[in-house]
C-alpha cells in the first residue's frame, strides 16, 4: 500500500510518466508516395520512412501525414534536418521544400466513363500547396487567406504536407539520410528520410 501512495505522489509530481490511456494526444505521423492521395479521415499509415530516389539535378516529393488521433492538435509545425551521405556529403535542408496541401471541397465532378461513380470520388481533395516559405522573401508568407504555419488538426482528422526534395547538381552520388520532426503543442513525432542520388545528372535543357 505504501508503494502504490508513494507512486501516486511521484506521478502527480511529474517525476513518473501517466499511465497508458492518460498520455497527452501527440501528433500520428505516417509517410506516403507522391502519387497517394488522403482524404481528411483516411486512416494512418504504418510506415514513417520515407524512402526516395533522384538523379542529379532533380526533384522527387513524398508526403507526410499528420494526424489528431482522438484529441485535436494545435500550433503543428513540420521541420526537416539536412541530409548526410558518403564521407560527410552533405545536401541542405534548404533543398528540402514543404508545402501545406489545403483541401480543396469538389461538390460535382468530371464524368466518369467507365461507371456511375468515380473510384476516386469524394468530396474533399488536398490540392492546393501552401509554401511554408515564400521563396522571394525566404521568409513565411504573409499576407494570405490561408496560412501554412503553424496549422491545427481536428480531433480524428489528417492534414498532408507536401516535401519537394531537390538535389543539387554537384551532389554526390550515393545514399543519404535525414529526418524529419513533426512539433505541436500537444508534443511532438517523427521518422526517417532515405535518398538515394544516382551517379548522372538531369540535363538543364530538353534534349530534343
């Protein structure tokens, strides 16, 4: 009985973590391909590596997913590290673009040939990309009717962000690795970032 008294103060001190279904709601965070698309209540994925490959002097995005599980989130924040490869290669952040997609309410869509419903047919799609930073200024933009940061999250909702990599065209070749943060003031999750750069450039020009 004295045990449990004494873990009972040491808990409510703040000395010993809440016990499981008391922990403050932290953000869920997932990683998924460009070419997925979440409505505002898909379910979570399990993955939080994001695994990308680019040549020299090319683009290639991949997503996160931030969710509210059960509670909302407020003030959420997304940050990305640079990217280290061989022999200390470094590729900056800066190279790393994030973009907040807003969803966008489709009350009627295209038709669709093959059947009554549209596979894809829903009501709300993230379509719209919101910079984190306005790239005249290299500051967060100001000004506009939607802000990128910091952004919420309704309680058992989603909200994507969009993450543009650039590798520079005097990277080396080879495997690097990063991270990415995602903060709120709820706390706080993460995962990995993996690129590969492969050993060619991208021409500056078409070619024909």
């Amino acid at each position: 009985m004295r045990v449990r008294l004494v873990a009972v103060a040491l808990m409510l001190a703040g000395s010993l973590p809440p016990p499981s279904g008391a922990v403050p709601n932290v953000p869920v965070v997932w990683t998924f391909g460009a070419m997925e698309r979440i409505d505002p209540t898909t379910a979570a994925g399990a993955s939080t590596d994001a695994v990308i490959s680019a040549a020299r002097g090319e683009f290639e995005p991949f997503q996160i997913g931030v969710r509210a599980d059960g509670a909302p989130l407020t003030g959420v924040n997304v940050t990305v590290s640079n990217l280290t490869g061989p022999g200390g290669a470094t590729i900056s952040s800066s190279n790393l673009t994030l973009y907040l997609e807003h969803f966008v309410e489709v009350k009627r869509h295209s038709p669709y040939w093959g059947g009554p419903v549209h596979p894809l047919a829903g009501r709300w799609f993230p379509d719209a990309l919101i910079p984190f930073v306005d790239p005249a200024t290299s500051q967060p933009p100001a000004g506009g009717a939607i802000p990128a940061l910091p952004f919420d999250v309704e309680a058992d909702h989603d909200q994507p962000v969009w993450v543009d990599v650039f590798v520079p065209r005097d990277a080396v070749a080879g495997d690097y690795s990063g991270t990415f943060t995602v903060t709120s003031d709820q706390g706080s999750a993460g995962g990995a970032i993996s690129l590969t750069v492969w050993d060619f450039t991208m021409p500056v020009g078409p070619s024909e």
